[in-house]
C-alpha cells in the first residue's frame, strides 16, 4: 500500500474519474476525503466506500468549506470542473468560480504545507504544431476548457516559483472507461455498436488522438504523490496508443462483435492528429500504462453490458 499514512482530498471526488480515483486511493491505504456539490446527484458513484472516505458536499468556490474538508490534508487532488465549461459554453459566472475555487485550493495546500496534484488537460497544447506533443510543446488552447485550464495551471506555477507551493501539473489526454458520463468518442462508438447502430465517424476518419484508460489515470496520480520526484514537474498522463477515428471503430467492432456498419458522415478531412509523448512520466514517475486501446474497450464493453440502463437516457442521441 504505497499511500499510507497519507491523508487525500479529492475535489469533484463523486464524480465518474474522481470516484474511481477515490477507490484506489482507499486501497492504497490513503485517508480520503471528498469534497463535492453533487450537482448531478452523483453521490452514489461512492457507495462502495462511503464507510471509508469522509465527505463534504460544497463547493471549493467557497473558501471556508475547503478549509474545513482539506482540515487534515497532506494531499490535495484537484479534479472538480464544470461540465458546461467541458461543452465549450464561454460562461462568466462558472470560469470565475472556477479559478476562485484554484485560489482556494493553492490557499489550503500553502497553510498546511500539503502537495497539490493539478489535473490538467492535453487541451492546453491547442492543435498540436507537432507530434508526438511532448510537455515542451506551446500553450495554444483553441477551447474553453484547455484556456480555464491553463489559466490554473498558471496559477499553481506562480505560486510555486514565488510562494513555494508544492504541485504536480498532470496534463490528461481524453479519458474513457465504466461510468465515464461523458459521451466521449469511444463511449459512443461502443454504445452504437452494442444497440446495432451504425457508427458515425466525421470526415474520413483519419483524425486520430492518443486515448487514456481510468485507471491508467488513477494510477498516474498514485504515482506523482508517491514519487518524491514528481513534485514541481509537469507531466503528460496518456496511452501509448495514438489511433485513427476508422482504426478506433473497427476496433469496437471486433471488441462487441457487432455486425454495425461504419457511417462517414460530411466533414472537413482534417487528419488532424494528437499523438501524446508519455516519456517524461515514464521517466520520472515510473508510470507504465497497463490498457492497450483494445484492452480498455474490452474493459468498458464488459462493464456497459453489466449496466445496460446507465446510458438510458440519451435517446437518440448517440
């Protein structure tokens, strides 16, 4: 157990990445703590270890409720972000919250000296000038969420260089697995494949991106909390795959045994490509992902046919 003794606070800790993470921290031997609004009602994603973890519903907007639930902290794990920001809606209120709630997080890990694991986003490197995207790469987000995430990871450096805050920055490539609410692509590819749907790929599926498994991502924040030599760093968490829209479908196929067709719809043939450099966490945190992109959809096939209800509600829009 490589966290024992070691007290965590997990903002967004109810949610798809932050309950996974909170069940492995658990088992590592962590004292976990979560602090979340539970907007969507998500508390049930953590009843496997309600008995072990303690929880605050609020929000770190509100700096008194972050010091309350990072009250016996060595560790802070910042994953709460808004879903709206995720759609790309350029929302005032929610991007100021936000980074309100950052300060607050920086505030609570200052006083009490605790390590602060920043999750980023691969979204912080925009379009990519070249592959593969190594952390040197430029900071160009074209979106929202790369920007708001941006804007906190340079908040955490600031304060670092000035302040001597301890932090991790995990930059993220896309995450899919069991539970994951979001209808990333390769969700949707295997949802349409197991209702016998066509699946629908843009342009001529030559756009490719490298894929994180969740719990390759739960151990790579295991690991930049363990490894001493994590701290201060700024590290790519990703696959070693980096497949094509066409490659990805085909692999679902295999994966359901589905007899769906692949349905190209009109769109710019941008053979747009994300290929994400893992090396630097390879190096220096000992990371090693253990699920292949065909490993993981077999994973999350087998999961989603053990809970053919949890998708329910989106109708047609898959």
């Amino acid at each position: 157990m490589r966290l024992k003794d070691r007290n965590v606070l997990v903002t967004g800790g109810a949610g798809f990445l932050g309950s996974l993470l909170c069940e492995t921290l658990v088992a590592e031997g962590a004292g976990v703590s979560v602090i979340d609004d539970c907007g969507a009602d998500r508390a049930t994603n953590l009843e496997k270890i309600s008995h072990k973890i303690e929880f605050c519903r609020g929000t770190i907007a509100d700096e008194g409720q972050v010091c309350r639930a990072a009250v016996s902290a060595d560790t802070i794990v910042h994953l709460a972000f808004p879903m709206a920001l995720r759609q790309r809606a350029l929302d005032t209120a929610l991007i100021a919250e936000n980074l309100a709630g950052v300060c607050n997080l920086i505030k609570a890990a200052l006083k009490r000296n605790a390590l602060l694991v920043y999750v980023s986003s691969i979204g912080v490197y925009g379009n990519g000038r070249y592959n593969p995207i190594d952390e040197d790469h430029p900071l160009e987000p074209v979106l929202i969420h790369g920007a708001v995430k941006l804007a906190g990871e340079n908040l955490c450096r600031a304060m670092a260089r000035g302040s001597g805050l301890r932090c991790v920055i995990l930059r993220v490539a896309d995450i899919y697995g069991p539970r994951n609410s979001r209808l990333s692509v390769p969700i949707k590819f295997l949802l349409q494949a197991v209702s016998g749907r066509p699946l629908t790929v843009h342009g001529d599926g030559s756009d490719s991106r490298t894929y994180t498994y969740a719990a390759d991502f739960a151990e790579a924040v295991v690991l930049s909390i363990s490894r001493p030599e994590a701290e201060n760093g700024v590290f790519n968490v990703a696959g070693d795959d980096c497949v094509s829209m066409s490659e990805l479908a085909r692999e679902v196929i295999r994966v359901t045994g589905s007899n769906s067709p692949v349905l190209h719809l009109d769109a710019p043939c941008s053979g747009r490509r994300l290929f994400i450099d893992n090396c630097k966490s390879k190096k220096m945190m000992g990371f090693k992902p253990r699920y292949s992109i065909a490993a993981g959809l077999d994973a999350t096939c087998a999961w989603l046919r053990e809970n053919p209800g949890f998708y329910s509600n989106l109708g047609n829009n898959i």
